[in-house]
C-alpha cells in the first residue's frame, strides 16, 4: 500500500470520528428523531464517503468535469464539518464550564439562576437555539471561506531592508508564488490568471517555492502550461515542496523543466545583475529524504559556489529549513508550505506547529518570508489568510 492510501485509510477514520461526534450533538440539539435521524445519518455516512470516493474516482474517470464536481462537493463538505465540528466542540466545552460554575451563579445570584432556568425550560430550549445558531455561523463561515478562495487573490508587497546591501541591488525584485496546488478542484485557468499578474510586476526572477502540483502527471500536466508564458529578467526557479514527493515526484520535475523553468535540487544559480553578483539557491523539501533519499535537504551543499556572492538567497518549501541554513551565510530565505493556516480553525492551530507561520521574519543574521500560498489544499476554503502572490524588493537599510 502507498504512503498516500495509508495517509487517505488513516484521515478517513479521524475524519469518521469527528462527523459521527458532530453528528451526535446535532442530533441531541435540535431534537432529531425517527425518519429524520435515519435520514440525517445517511447524509453523514455519504459525506465521509465522498472524500475517499473521489480520490479514487479522480484515477478512473476520465471526465475532468465530473473529477472537478466530485472534489468540489466532498472537499467543501470536509470544510464546513471541519468549522462545524470546532463549533460544537467549543460550544460542548462552554457548555461543560457553565455546568461546572453554575453552583456558583446559584449561591451568589440565587435569582438570576432560577430566571434562567424557566426559560430555558420553558419553549424552545437554549441548547436548540445554540445548536442552530452554530450550524448557521459555520455555513455562514464555509460561504465566505468559499468566496475568498476564489475571488480574493491578494498581490502583497514587501520591502527587506539589507545592512550593506550592494547597490545595484537595491530595488531588485522577487515575485513569489507558493503551494498552488494544481490537482482536483485548481486548473490551468487559475494559474493563467496567476502569470498574468506577474507578468505584470515585472520581477528580476519568479520563484516557486513547491507544491505546485497535487496529483498525476499524466493527468495534470497540461493545466502547468501556462508557467511557459512566465516573463522576467533572469527566469523562473522551482523548489520541490513535500505534496511533490507524494505525486511522482520525478516525472514532474522533468514536467517543469520542458516549460523552461530551473528546478534547484540543493543547488544554485549565479545571477550577474549590473555589477552585482546574486546566488540563488534551492533546496528540496525538508522531508523528502524519508521518501527519496537522494533527494535529501542539504543548505550547505545548495550554496557551494556561491559563498561569495554579494547577496545569498535560499529557496526552500518549508520554513524549518532556515534552523540548518542560518549557518551557511544566507541572507534570505523564500518559503511556503503553512498556508497561514488557510482558514478556521487551521489559523490558530498553525501556531502550535510551526514556528514561521506567515509574512516577514528575522532569524539570526537571516530574512526569512513565509508566503500564505497562492492556491489551496483540501477544502476550497480561506479564513483569516489570504491567498498572495507576493513582490518581494530588497532594500539598502
């Protein structure tokens, strides 16, 4: 069995245990029984289903329409019971508090606890109410996560001031793009849009740094042709981000390089700009030694060549990266890989597992900017972190 069945064999079981909790305090709340409950649990057993579903659909139909239509009804799905379940989690919790500190109401406010109590008794009960206002805000959340996804492409601009900075470097211009994710539900229009407004910043150098691709590459191949039409001074560079290493990593690296783009696997590429000298390195993904062991992250190994060049720039898909680059002489790094989160409640839980989350950071003597990405993965959904293309210009500080 592959590592990503085992991955989808593993997800779909956490995922089952959630709805089915979800689908118990839904039905406890809004008092669902008989036919209905009957009903209702289909519903969920189908919604679990659907996801597993159209992974294995998306290997047998040959219709890219009906792939899309599958993905975007069981990815959406996935994303409003991932909301919902975190409200009903949190509600369940408040509810736990409020049954722990009632004692408490009632010994120093005796009358307001007993107003309480009748009229939570009394018509339509509190928990009915609170059960039905949780599934209202969590559609409420999905429906704008869905909107922003699709209609909220943001083109960040940022400046990193450089202590001596050499001068002919001062206003060079990055344009960055991250974990876009081409596979089920994001196509070639999508990165045609993409290159379209990058085209129209005019960059020194377009980096992609991974993830550019979810799936196979006989499959999705033809929605990367608009990377061809990718204009700026010095080219286009790609670094491998892990979703690679789990779609054919090799096939697609060839992929990439038909469309003119260079593909930096621990190494760089000198960039002679005016009378400066740049070092563009990259390195593979900060796990892809567990999968393909010739492919091992190595930062020193990326820059040999290029030590001493007047300004050291490391592409690298995931921001960890930077605690083993910091000692070779870098003096940024370009990364993706978080999403910022990419919506509720994936923006707050980030934090907990990463220590570059988004945006501009200094790390020792190094810069580091960790794009929020450029696509998404799984449900079709942004909360609170914005999809970007980001313009990034090196300043003399």
């Amino acid at each position: 069995m592959s590592r990503f069945l085992i991955f989808l064999s593993v997800f779909t079981s956490i995922l089952t245990i959630g709805y089915v909790y979800t689908g118990f305090r839904l039905m406890y709340g809004l008092e669902i029984s008989g036919l209905s409950a009957w009903l209702f649990w289909i519903l969920i057993f189908c919604l679990i289903l659907v996801i597993p579903a159209s992974y294995f659909f998306s290997q047998t139909i040959e219709t890219e329409g009906l792939q899309s239509v599958l993905s975007y009804v069981s990815f959406t799905g996935l994303g409003f019971f991932t909301i919902l379940f975190t409200l009903v989690l949190m509600k369940d919790l408040l509810s736990l508090l409020f049954t722990i500190i009632s004692p408490l109401v009632l010994y120093f406010s005796p009358e307001w606890a007993n107003q309480f109590s009748l009229w939570s008794q009394e018509g339509v009960g509190i928990n009915f109410i609170l059960t039905s206002i949780t599934l209202i805000l969590a559609g409420t959340l999905t429906f704008i996560g869905f909107f922003q996804a699709h209609k909220r492409l943001k083109t960040i601009f940022i400046e990193v001031p450089v202590q001596n900075l050499h001068p002919d470097l001062d206003g060079f211009k990055i344009v960055q793009i991250s974990d876009v994710h081409i596979g089920p539900t994001i196509k070639g229009k999508f990165l045609s849009h993409v290159v379209e407004r990058i085209n129209h910043l005019e960059p020194d150098f377009v980096a992609i740094t991974g993830d550019l691709v979810d799936g196979n590459v006989n499959i999705l191949k033809h929605h990367l042709l608009p990377l061809g039409a990718l204009k700026s001074k010095y080219g286009t560079f790609f670094v491998t981000g892990n979703h690679e290493y789990y779609s054919g990593v090799k096939a697609w690296i060839k992929e990439i390089q038909t469309l003119g783009i260079r593909v930096l696997l621990n190494e760089n590429e000198l960039l002679r700009h005016k009378g400066s000298v740049v070092a563009l390195a990259g390195v593979t993904d900060l796990k892809a030694g567990s999968i393909l062991p010739e492919h091992t992250t190595n930062p020193g190994k990326a820059i040999r060549g290029g030590e001493n060049s007047d300004f050291k720039i490391l592409l690298a898909h995931q921001p960890d990266s930077i605690l083993e680059a910091a000692s070779y002489g870098y003096d940024l790094q370009l990364s993706g890989h978080t999403h910022g989160g990419q919506y509720f409640p994936g923006n707050i839980v980030i934090y907990l597992a990463q220590k570059f989350v988004a945006g501009l950071h200094r790390y020792k003597d190094m810069w580091l900017y960790v794009s929020r990405g450029t696509g998404y993965w799984g449900p079709p959904l942004r909360i609170g972190a914005p999809s970007e293309i980001t313009q990034i210009v090196l300043r003399k500080a």
